[in-house]
C-alpha cells in the first residue's frame, strides 16, 4: 500500500508490505514501512505486529494506520 502527500513541492511517500502470519511461533505479521521524501528514502522500518489478525485485509489495514501514525 502507498500513501502520498505532496506540499510546496515536497512528495512524502509512505510504502508498507505485510507478510501476514510470517511469524510462525506467534502467529504474527512482520510489516515494512519505507518513507521517501522525493526520490530518497528517510526511512527504513521491520517491526513485529503486536497484534495477530485474521485476515491479510485486516493485517493491511492496521499496517496503513502504524504508517499513517
């Protein structure tokens, strides 16, 4: 999913992928984010959901809104 935002010329892009249930211990989803300003990237993110979801919708949803915050 992609998330983009552009303002007195700047682009901020946020880019998230979620391989749902990758966990397999835990049964949780491990989302990467990366953020561009422009065309170079600012950020780099590989986190642990800390919740376990039902769907891969739902696990892309609550990814969207981590990037979003």
């Amino acid at each position: 999913m992609t998330l983009k935002h552009s303002q007195n010329g700047l682009q901020l892009a946020d880019f998230v992928d979620v391989d749902w249930g990758c966990d397999l211990d835990k049964r949780k989803s491990i989302i990467k984010m990366i953020f561009k300003l422009n065309d170079n990237m600012i950020s780099y993110s590989r986190k642990l959901q800390p919740t376990i979801a039902l769907s891969t919708k739902e696990m892309e949803y609550q990814s969207l809104v981590d990037g979003v915050k």
